[in-house]
C-alpha cells in the first residue's frame, strides 16, 4: 500500500526527472531536508529517460559555462557519493567547421573559453583524423577540442540524484501527479494531490514539458512548447572503433557518439515539428513518437557522409520523443513574477541533462537566500513577457528554435519566426525609409536602414556584414549633424501617489527629491549593492513620477518596484510602456532644429541637461527631454501613442530632417560614449563603484543596498569596468574577447561595436588587477594590453573615460 503523504512540506519539488532530482538534491545539501519530490508517473518517465547523454561544457555566457563545469564536476563525484553508477565518462568531444563562417565562430569561441578558463585546442583535420580516425575531413576546415566534454546514463544520473536527496532526508513519492496549486495572500501556500494536500512554503515546478500547464494551475505563465526530437543508433560496428569523444558537425545539424560499439547520430534538424499543440497528456510516460525518415534524409545522409561507418552498419533504432523549447533557447529559471514562492526551473532546450547539475544548484541557493547568488539573467523567467506564452507563438518560433542550437552563433542573428508581435505605430512609415528591422522583447526596431524604399538585406557575418557602411553613416550622422532613433520600445512605469517621492527615495541610489520637469539617472540596488536595473526618472508633477527602463527589463523591472515600493506608504506603479512612443533626436543640429520646428526655447537656461519642456509639434503636444544614451546633444520626445505618426511626418516633412538611424549605430555611439548596458556590462552581481557609477549613488540619503555600497567605497578597487580600443582598424568586437595583460588574462569585454568616430573597435570591459591592487589611471594608460580576438592578439588602449568626449562636453 502506498505511504500516507506528509500534510506539510518546506519545499515541494514538481517533477522527477534530472532537473526536479537535482533541485531536490542541492537543497538537501543546504541542509533544507523538509523536501517533498513529487512525481506524476515514475522518476525519468518524462524527457530524461531517452535523452542522448552529452555533458557539454562551453555556454555562451561566463555564468552559463561556470555551471556547466559545476554540472561535469558533481557528475564525476556522484558515484562516489551514493554508490549509483551514472555511466558517466569524460572523453571529450570535438566540433567541426565546414564553412568559413563556422570556422570563424569556433576560433572566437576558442578565444572566449580562456575567458571561462575552459580548457580548449583548435584541431587542424590531421589533429581531427588522430582523435577520430573514421571521420571523413574532405569539406573540413578545422576543429575545436574540448577535452572536459563528457557523457552519462540520463536515467542512471536522476536516479543517483534521488538518492543522494533521500539520503539526507528528503522524500520522493513516485504515481503521484500534482493537481493543483494552492495560492494564500498572494503567495503560493501548497499543492493538490489525489492523495490531499500538501501545505509548502515553496514550490518548485520542474515538470519538463508539462511546465506550462503546471504554470497554469498556479496562474503562472511558463512560455515553452514541445518538439519531436530524434536520434538514430546503429548495428553493431563491424569493427568496434574504440572509446571516440563526441563528434559535432553543426553545419549538418548532427551529433555523434560511440556507445558500446555502436554510433549514436542525433539531429538539429533547421525545420522542427513542434509537438503537443493540444497539451501534453497526462499519461504520456516513457514517449515514443513515430519514425520519420523523410523528415531525416537529409541530416542521415550527412551523417554517412561524415562517418561512411554508419552507413555500412545500418540503422537499428530510430528514436523520437519529445523535449521542451523556449522562446529563445534558453531554460526558464527562478521565482516567477506572478507568485512569490512558486519557482521554476524547466524548458532546457535539448540540454537538461548536462544543465541539471549547475541549475539544480543555483536554484537551491536562490530558495535559501531568497536570492540568485549570481548573474542568472540570461535563464531568469523575469526576461519573459505575457505574450510570449502564447500557443500560436511558441508553436512558430519552436519551428526554428530547435536546429538554431546547431545553427551558426551570428553577431546580431535575428529569429524568422514568430516577428512582428510588437510594432510602433511608427513601424510602416520606417519601413518606408529602408528600416532592417531587429527584434527585441517581441519588439521590431529597425537595427539599420538601408536605401528609402527597399526592403534591405540583414546579413551576417564575423566580419563587416552588408549593412556595415549603413551603419557607419547613421553613426556619423548622430555625430556630425542630426539623427532620429524610433526609441518605442522602452518600458514605462508610472509611479504615483501621495508618498511616491518618498518611496522611490527608498529604492532609488540616486536622489529622486528633485522639482518636477526634472529627470534623474538612477540604479536600483539589491541588498548585496548589485545593479538590479538602471533607469531613468522623470517627475512629471509633485505625485507623478515616470520610470524608463530598457525594452528587455520590462517585466523584470515591472515587479521590482511592484515588491519593493512599500505596500505600507500611498502609492502605485502602473506599467505604461504602450501609452507612449518615444524619438531620440540626437545630434549637434538637434537644438536648432527643434526650437526652429516648434518656436520653443531649448537653450541651456530655459531646458538644461536633464530637464524636459513642453512643446508643440504640429498638431501635437510632446514631453521634451533633454537626455542621452550615445553622447551627443539631443532630446527624447514622449509623444502619446496615437499622435505619434502625426508628429513623426511633421518631424520628416522638412527639407532639414533627421536621418533616420537604428540600434546597431545607438550601440556603436553609446558604446564609444561608455554608457553601460544593464545585463551586458553591468548586472545584479556588479557592484556601482566598479562599474564607474559612483556619480548615480547617493551619500546623503537611505536607500536599498546603500550599506552594501558603503561598505567597499573605502575598499581599492581592484577590479573596474573600463573602455578599451583596438590598435588595429580591422578587427570587429562583440564580446567576451579575453583582455590580456602581456600573456596574462586580467579580463573580458562586455559590449563590444564598431567605434566609426574614433576609427577602430571599442568594447567596455572588465578588468582586474593581476595583484589585486587598485587600478588607477596609471594602471590602464600603460602600454601592453591586448585582446585576443579568434585566436590572435591585438593590441589595445584602456581608459578609465570614454574615448569620445571624455569630457562629456557635448552632452552638456
Ligand atoms: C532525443 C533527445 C536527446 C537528448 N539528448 C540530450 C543530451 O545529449 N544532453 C542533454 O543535456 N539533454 C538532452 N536531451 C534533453 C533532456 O532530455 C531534457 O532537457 C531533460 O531530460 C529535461 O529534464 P527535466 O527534469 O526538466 O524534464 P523531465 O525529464 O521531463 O521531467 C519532468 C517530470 O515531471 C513530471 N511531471 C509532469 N507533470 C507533473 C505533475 N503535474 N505532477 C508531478 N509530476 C509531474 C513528469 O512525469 C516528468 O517525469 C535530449 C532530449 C531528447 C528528446
């Protein structure tokens, strides 16, 4: 008979597979033990029983790739620990370029690895032969060795990580779904089972493809969407080939691994067949779609090509069973917006197995300490909105998101799918100009515009890509004359209220208490004295404050002034972003060409740096403020949405009008300019000091993480986010190049573009002192610094200032 279920738990755990086990192990190894793992069917009867089993180590982010490498180091140990074999063998795994493109996206990730302190080897095609003789390098370029790269039993790996969670106490209960969420004062407070309910303080869904129903019991939006997924294994090998490392050829979409004398071909396929539209069923244990061998010809031929072995052993099994995707090909991890104490961690992506290990733990951690204990951005649930747990949507965009895994990493590479979700009412009128357009949370904002008229192309490339002399002009347009920036897509809040001065006081770093028609640069600080969001505030009137924040923060943002604002204190945040388009005139000529324009007065002393005046465009009432994200003088207009195209022609009729420019060159600009990038160059895990902005904290005031500022303000700074520039014209940045200091690694850039007014590449990046002492100006200004940029070094100036104007004179 089965065993009663407790009545009450600290943390109940959705979900018996690799992830759910590995949350449940790490909390257990925290000391949290009143756990509760509860599983609809049996543990592995989801995804993780089929999976192929590679442990990959190389993310495309620091924070990624750390957990990757905790993930490969837990796995090599966990056999020790609990006496279950995992199968888990580290015979490294190679990557294949067959094109010029791959070729160069493998030498940069070469040269990125030294900045995780991955251990990494490019391969010429006879270092390839030697590793894996069968192989066939006619079309090769060359290769990539990753030598930590590892593999394991999938089923074996969950079911050591039960046991290691039950050894310290923690209970797993197997044939028991999870019906309902209980939800008390806004927080979550339990679940429903056949076999009653259980009260939790937490709730961790972790149920794989079935996440988002999970979500929807609880009101909560999970955006991912199933997809066949397939491998084939062959008959025994004629002659067994020995113990082979895995083998990625991603310009033909496959993978392969040895097993036990028989070759493993799995498939990234570029189109993919999303699977269960209608919801994935309840009973739907240890899945097996049917075969589709017309689907798979081409990626199968491919693989005999690539290995004529597995074309004389022949196929034995054809396998396809469904896996999560997300939106962006990235997991779902953390507490979800809608509801404080219900956590998520599922959508891996085709990686959950190797992912489990570093996610598990960093969610424990984040239950614990009520907190990330790092930089989780690129995986938090916050970066998702609303919209995108549409079916419709994840259905299209899950077409392409499977083989972009395998697809080439481009600088700036744009989905196909899924687009047009979000549009400025100025959209149409850009097109009209040229506008290539990118997307940016559902947003279309046009990146570069082409000739007024076309439609033009969005290429890509390592090197300088079709649109690169477009954005070279519109760079120099915003530098020399006059440019207009479609700056829609920001989020807006409004902050109202009695008390809202006195509350945003309480969160804000920076000295909000000024006279309405002002604005402010501020961060918002966590505890720890992390950058939580850097925005900007304007104080319409005594009650009324407008925060602006980046379009890819909007959720994020959204509910860190919902939870910190004091529930206690007269006032309420309300997420305006639709209520207002925005236009960046930005460029020397702005001011002249405004005040011509409209009769307004926009002289230093009627509407100084940082205020904002009313005026009248044509038939149209704007907010003009005077502000800046790419270093020049220039206003922000806030028009009301359904003005905006009426004062957009009004703007564009005159002979004088603005070149309309896009994202790629108000990166370039800002980049030059050193503004910072929240989530590229500084996160919630970097402290304001370092990051150069001391200037937007306050001394004479209370406020989040003010302590934790406080407490290092006398400390040296030993590490610093700094501006650097190539020597060298030619070479392109993007990020996470290594910097280097004589042979030593002493950092990694950030954002990296094209600087078209200083004449070469400019990045922002970390940096530390090789001893741990302060750097200073005489530390950055010496010679010696270089960045390696695919494999070669070039050597670099390092500047505690931008390079362009590092007086800011232009601004002000
Ligand atoms: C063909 C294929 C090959 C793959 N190869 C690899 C690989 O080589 N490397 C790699 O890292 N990854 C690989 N993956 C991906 C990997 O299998 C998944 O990312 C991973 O297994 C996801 O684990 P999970 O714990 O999130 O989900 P699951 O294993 O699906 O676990 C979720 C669990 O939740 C349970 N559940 C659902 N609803 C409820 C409920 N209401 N109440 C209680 N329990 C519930 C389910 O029964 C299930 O057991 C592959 C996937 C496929 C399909």
């Amino acid at each position: 008979m089965a065993q009663a279920l407790p009545g009450s738990s600290q943390v109940v755990v959705i979900g018996g597979g690799a992830v759910g086990c590995s949350v449940a192990y790490h909390l257990a190894h925290r000391g949290w033990t009143d756990v509760l793992l509860l599983e609809r069917d049996q543990l592995t009867s989801g995804t993780t029983w089929h999976a192929a089993g590679l442990v990959g180590q190389l993310r495309a982010t620091p924070n990624m790739t750390r957990l990757a490498q905790y993930g490969t180091e837990l796995y090599r140990q966990l056999e020790e620990e609990t006496g279950q074999p995992t199968g888990f063998l580290q015979r490294g795994s190679i990557m294949l370029a067959t094109t010029e493109g791959r070729w160069d996206e493998i030498r940069r990730a070469h040269s990125t690895a030294k900045c995780f302190g991955l251990e990494t080897e490019l391969l010429d095609t006879d270092a390839i032969l030697e590793r894996w003789p069968l192989v066939n390098t006619e079309d090769v370029y060359g290769g990539i060795w990753l030598p930590k790269d590892g593999q394991i039993n999938p089923a074996d790996l969950t079911q050591a990580l039960a046991r290691g969670a039950r050894n310290l106490g923690v209970t797993v209960r197997e044939h028991t779904p999870v019906r309902g969420i209980r939800v008390r004062d806004g927080r979550v407070a339990g679940v429903e089972t056949d076999a009653g309910t259980i009260d939790a303080e937490y709730v961790v869904n972790c149920a794989g493809m079935w996440g988002r129903q999970v979500g929807k019991l609880a009101g909560v939006d999970i955006p991912l969407h199933a997809a066949e997924h397939f491998y084939v294994v062959t008959e025994n090998l004629p002659e067994p080939p020995g113990s082979l490392p895995v083998l990625r050829d991603p310009d033909h979409a496959i993978y392969i691994k040895e097993d036990a004398g028989k070759f493993l071909v799995g498939m990234f396929e570029p189109v993919a067949k999303p699977w269960g539209m209608g919801g994935i069923p309840d009973d739907s244990s240890f899945t097996q779609l049917p075969e589709d061998w017309d689907h798979l010809a081409p990626q199968l031929e491919a693989a005999v090509e690539r290995v004529p072995a597995i074309g004389e052993a022949g196929i034995q099994l054809f396998f396809n069973g469904p896996e999560s995707f997300t939106p962006d090909d990235r997991y779902l991890l953390g507490e979800t917006p809608e509801l404080p104490g219900f956590f998520v961690a599922c959508g891996f992506n085709s990686v959950g197995v190797q992912s489990a290990g570093g996610a598990g733990r960093v969610l424990a951690d984040w239950i614990v300490h009520g907190h990330p204990p790092m930089d989780l951005g690129d995986v938090d649930i916050r970066r998702m909105l609303p919209f995108q747990t549409n079916s419709n949507y994840l259905h299209d965009r899950t077409v392409e998101g499977l083989g972009l895994l395998y697809g080439m990493h481009w600088p700036y590479r744009q989905y196909d799918t899924a687009r047009n979700v979000r549009r400025s009412p100025l959209h149409e009128r850009l097109a009209a100009l040229g506008a290539g357009f990118g997307e940016a949370a559902g947003w279309e904002r046009p990146d570069f515009f082409g000739e007024p008229g076309t439609t033009p192309e969005y290429d890509y490339s390592f090197r300088r890509p079709g649109w690169f002399e477009h954005h070279a002009a519109e760079h120099r347009a915003a530098r020399e004359d006059l440019v207009v920036f479609d700056q829609s897509a920001f989020a807006k809040f409004l902050v109202q209220g009695p008390d809202a001065e006195q509350a945003l006081q309480g969160i804000c770093s920076n000295n909000v208490n000024v006279a309405p028609g002002r604005a402010v640069y501020t961060l918002l600080l966590n505890e720890r004295g992390g950058i939580e969001s850097d925005v900007t505030i304007t104080r319409l009137d005594d009650e009324r404050f407008l925060v602006v924040s980046p379009a890819t923060a909007q959720r994020r943002d959204y509910q860190w002034l919902r939870t910190h604002l004091p529930r206690d204190q007269r006032v309420v945040v309300t997420d305006v972003t639709s209520a207002e388009t925005v236009l960046g005139l930005m460029g020397p000529r702005s001011r002249d060409f405004l005040q011509s324009l409209t009769g307004a007065d926009l002289s230093d002393e009627a509407c100084p740096f940082g205020h904002w005046v009313e005026l009248e465009l044509g038939y149209v009432r704007a907010r003009a403020l005077r502000m800046t994200y790419v270093g020049e003088l220039g206003w922000e207009l806030y028009l009301p949405t359904e003005q905006a195209v009426s004062a957009f022609d009004t703007l564009m009729a005159r002979d004088d009008a603005p070149k309309p420019a896009g994202f790629h060159a108000l990166h370039s600009l800002r980049t030059e300019s050193a503004y910072r990038h929240w989530g590229h160059d500084i996160t919630d895990e970097d402290n304001p000091l370092a990051a150069g902005l001391g200037f937007a904290v306050a001394k004479d005031k209370d406020f989040i993480g003010r302590a934790a500022v406080d407490a290092v303000r006398e400390q040296p700074r030993s590490k610093r986010l700094v501006s650097l520039r190539l020597e060298d014209p030619e070479p392109l940045l993007y990020h996470d190049e290594p910097v280097l200091l004589g042979n030593e690694i002493i950092g990694r850039t950030t954002s990296g573009r094209y600087g078209h007014s200083v004449g070469a590449a400019v990045a922002l990046a970390w940096i530390e002192h090789p001893d741990g002492h302060a750097i200073d100006k005489g530390f950055v200004e010496q010679d010696g610094f270089r960045v390696e940029v695919a494999g070669e070094p070039v050597n670099a100036r390092l500047s505690l200032r931008p390079f362009y104007d590092p007086e800011r004179k232009r601004v002000k």
